[in-house]
C-alpha cells in the first residue's frame, strides 16, 4: 500500500517511480519554480508543496505558491497571485504498473485576488520504467465568482532514494460570474525530497 501512496501528489499530484519499490517514503515534500501566464501577463514564482499517508490509501496534501504578475498598458500594475490548497483523497490500483487516483481540496487565491472555494479531482498513475512516474488529473474548481475545469499532468524522476525532480503542466480553463472565459496556466519544476 505504501507503494501506491508514494504516487500522490500536493496540489496537484505527484506521481512517484517504483525504483525503490522495497522502501517506499511515508510523504514527500517539494520546493518548485513556477512560469504562469495569466492571459494578461506572464510571471514567474515560487511554491512548496507536499503529501503525507495517514490510513491506508488515504492521504492529506497542500501545497502554497506566490506569483508576481503585472497588468497591461503603459502604466502596468504590479499583482500578486498567492494560492493556498489543502486537502485529501485516496489511491488504488487498477492493474499492475496502473493507479487511480481521487482527491477534494479547500482552494484560497489571495494577495490582489480574493478568491476561495474547492475542487475535486480525479486521474491515473503509470509507472512505465524505473525511477519514472507520469500522472494526469482532470478536476473541477469553484470559488466566488469563478467556476471551471483543471488539467494536471507531468512526471517525477528518482535521482535518489531520497531526492527527486518533478516537472508538470496545470492551467485552470474558468468562467468568471456574468461572463467572460479566462486561462491561468502554471508551467512547475520542483526537487522533491522523500521522507520515511
């Protein structure tokens, strides 16, 4: 069961090779990078996120992540996008090498924005060769005045036991209330440390 644990992810879902399927880490906690285009400005930032097993399949997740982005026109602003997630879920196998996975979050965008709400996820985990582990996830946000889907998907490489690195894809495809489609993408390159 611990092997299955290992592929969750903070926020989104990591997914974890089998490479040391003999001792398989309790939790994992990951520092990241973040590129965002936000449709009105590109921005770069900076998240922490991070997973850990309670009871069998069942796990609890967060993850924080801060991006400075800045409005258009000649007298830009500079806006700040903080986002706080917190919640849980539980995997199983499908098959060997096959996982699903289902999770439900409590979402908060603050700094310039004022939005909470919550999402619920759900996809698959394949481990297609040692130290590799991909994921991909669909999942539906509301918050306030937004409501739309999110897509996830990306891999994780074991360098160590300990330490690996994990690079993933998410935009949040929303509808703002009244109208009006909008687009928040986050391009994340993260080391992840696994703890025992």
């Amino acid at each position: 069961m611990m092997k299955k644990l290992c592929m969750i992810g903070l926020a989104a879902m990591l997914a974890t090779p089998a490479a040391f399927a003999g001792q398989m880490p309790a939790g994992q906690v990951a520092g990241y990078l973040t590129m965002t285009d936000a449709e009105f400005d590109d921005g770069t930032g900076l998240g922490i996120r991070g997973w850990a097993s309670v009871s069998g399949p069942w796990f609890v997740h967060g993850e924080y992540q801060t991006v400075g982005l800045e409005t258009p026109g000649p007298a830009g602003i500079d806006v700040d996008l903080n986002e706080l997630r917190v919640g849980g879920g539980l995997v199983g196998e499908m098959q060997k090498g096959i996982m699903w996975i289902a999770k439900a979050e409590l979402v908060d965008f603050g700094g310039d924005f004022d939005e909470g709400g919550f999402g619920v996820h759900g996809g698959l985990m394949f481990e297609p060769a040692p130290a590799l582990g991909l994921f991909a996830t669909l999942g539906f946000l509301t918050t306030d005045n937004t409501d739309g889907l999110e897509l996830n998907f990306g891999g994780e490489y074991s360098f160590t036991k300990a330490v690996s690195g994990i690079l993933d894809y998410r935009t949040y495809m929303g509808e703002a209330d009244g109208g009006g489609d909008f687009e928040i993408t986050d391009i994340r390159f993260a080391v992840a440390y696994n703890f025992y």
